[in-house]
C-alpha cells in the first residue's frame, strides 16, 4: 500500500503530538516495512530528526504558492499531491485533514487527540478556538475512520464534534521502547551528576503550564510538610512565574528544582530514579508521561476524572487535582508506605504491557486493513 501521514508535527513539534506522530511512523517502519510511507511536511526547515527508512518518502510543496504559503498548502494545497503519488490512505495524526480531501479516491483516518480546547475555553483565544472547531469538525466528519486516543477523547468528539459513533476506534498510545529497556547503575549515575538530581526526589514531567497543574505539588508539600525534594521538568511558559511567587511565598527555594529541554535519552534514568512520580493535571486525552512513569516502574500519583485512570491502571493513586490536601496525603502513603510502593510498582509494570508496540500496531494495522 502507499500510505501518507500528515507528518508537520513529526517534523517540527518536540512535544506529545510531534511524540506520537513520529512513534506512528516508526512502528509502520518497523512492523510494515513492505508500504510505501509517504511524509507530508508543509516545510523542510527546521525539522526535527527522526530515523527516515528506504522506504520513507518526505514530501514537501513545490509549487512556488505552496512553499510561500506552507499552512495553506498543509490545509488544501497537498490534495493534489495526494492524487498524483496514488495514495491509498491517508492518516491525518494531529486532529486535521485538509480541505478537498473527500474529493479524492483516498481512504481517509484521523487520530483525534483531546477537545481540551472546549471543556476549557479559557485557556485557549477565541481565534485559536474559532479556527480548530471548524477543522475537528471537518476531521470527524470527512474521515472514513477516526482513532481516538483514549475513551474520554472517543465521548468528547461524539459530545462536541458530533462525531458518528461508529467510525470511532479506540487505540492507546503508547511509549518509546527507551522507557521499556533496562536502565543501568551507571547511567542513573551519570543523569543525576548531569542535573544535581538529590538522592530521592519527586518528579513531575511535562510542560509547566497551568492545565497541568504542578502548582498543587508545591502546595502539597507545603500543607504536609513535606521535605523531599521536587523535581519538575518541562518547557516553561508564563506560569513557571505563578510556580515560583508560591515556592517563594512558602519559603521552598531549596526544595524545588526546575530542568529544561531535557533530552528523550535521560528522562528514564531520572524516572527510574524519582521515588513518585506525580502528575495533578486537571485534563489530558491520555497521559503519556502516566505510561512512561509505570513503565519505568515508578509509583504514580495522578488526578481522578477524565483519562487518567485509564493511562494509570487500577493500581496507581488518583485524587482530586483541586485538594492538595488530599495529595499530600497520597504522598505521605507512597513515600512511606513500602508494602504499598512494591505493590504500585509491579502492578503499574503489569499494566503497562497493554500498551506494547506490538498490541498498538496490530490495533492501527486493523483498522487499516478495515
């Protein structure tokens, strides 16, 4: 088959979706490698590396228009490319496909991610809102098959998109292998020398901003007082200035340590080492550092609602996101408890199996072959 992926956030997007479509792509390159895999990027400058196979055709505008205007060539332009290469599918994996597409002979599925973006409109501008209702819209209904990344995201597309029901797959992502693979004495070593990681810690992954809440950790800690150092690693944006008039308003200058831009190829060394890991977001459409933290046999604390059980399993702690009371409660238990820690260990490892590569191909390559 000759498959095409929207491959924009593959190319140039460091976090969870440019994450799941390069992990995508590497699974059909590395269980299907008899396709043909066609990678639509709107713009070759600045690409994020990532292994390209024999196989692996990039495909890029090259009308003069297309290369001036690579959004619009992204939204409509590439249709006609898509006609030309005589592509059987094509899988939009951001939640987009573009205008005209229905008109071509092309099989046609969409991973849909979250509507964060609805249930929380204040954290998003009008314009931003205005422009990404009308394209999920469009995706759900245009697509032949929509995957959704987890049960919550599959009842918010039926709830705000009017999505049909029985186009929608479920189909959960996954993890890089790096999180599954055995991380020596060595290179825990090395990471905690490279960012003056304390001996025990605790950890929370993902970008510093208000949806994911790690605000509630340092209130937590101080509520419970709680000593234990807190790890907090991610890409910052203007709420790291809320983080940090709380750290200084508690007096937890000493116990908080911030680390940006992070490489892929350390973050299991510090998950394995982190004595919890914790993770207050008020809403996701999966979760991956939940996934990555069991993986690594890490115990998880997470918020109760929305995806996150399904990320954690049964056997990791949820509670509210609102309480830090409740938290540094959580926390207390994990921290001392180590009856409670084994048994969040090995059964968050268990867990973690139903997200292998292979359990994620064989449910993509299902529905393909659907």
């Amino acid at each position: 088959m000759n498959i095409a992926f929207d491959a924009k956030r593959a190319f140039h997007n460091s976090r969870g979706l440019g994450n799941y479509s390069r992990d995508v792509i590497r699974l059909f390159n590395t269980f299907h490698p008899e396709h043909n895999y066609f990678l639509f990027n709107p713009q070759s400058r600045n690409n994020i590396a990532f292994p390209m196979q024999p196989n692996n055709l990039e495909v890029t505008p090259r009308s003069l228009a297309g290369k001036l205007f690579p959004s619009l060539w992204r939204s409509r332009g590439m249709c006609a490319e898509i006609k030309s290469l005589n592509i059987d599918i094509y899988h939009g994996l951001s939640q987009e496909l573009p205008w005209g597409i229905e008109k071509t002979q092309v099989q046609r599925i969409v991973t849909m991610h979250d509507a964060i973006f609805m249930r929380y409109p204040q954290l998003y501008s009008k314009t931003y809102r205005s422009i990404f209702i009308r394209k999920n819209i469009h995706a759900c209904k245009t697509a032949d098959k929509i995957i959704a990344i987890s049960r919550q995201t599959k009842e918010d597309l039926v709830e705000f998109f009017h999505a049909d029901e029985q186009k929608i797959d479920i189909v959960y992502q996954g993890c890089n292998q790096i999180f599954r693979d055995p991380v020596s004495q060595e290179q825990k070593e090395e990471v905690r020398s490279k960012y003056r990681l304390p001996e025990n810690f605790i950890l929370n992954v993902g970008a510093i901003e208000k949806r994911k809440n790690a605000g509630r950790i340092i209130e937590a800690l101080h509520i419970g007082n709680i000593d234990m150092p807190l790890v907090i690693i991610g890409s910052p944006t203007d709420y790291k200035k809320e983080l940090e008039s709380l750290i200084d308003k508690w007096k937890l200058n000493q116990q908080i340590l911030f680390i940006h831009n992070a490489p892929s190829c350390d973050l299991p060394a510090i998950y394995s080492m982190a004595s919890v890991f914790v993770y207050p977001s008020i809403f996701e459409g999966f979760g991956i550092p939940i996934l990555e933290a069991l993986c690594v046999g890490t115990p998880v604390i997470t918020s109760s609602g929305s995806c996150f059980r399904e990320a954690g399993g049964p056997d990791s702690l949820y509670v509210n996101p609102q309480n830090a009371e409740e938290l540094a409660s959580a926390l207390k238990r994990t921290l001392t408890d180590t009856a409670l820690r084994e048994h969040m260990i090995s059964q968050g490892k268990n867990f973690a199996d139903n997200f292998t590569d292979e359990k994620i191909m064989n449910h993509l390559m299902k529905i393909y072959l659907k």
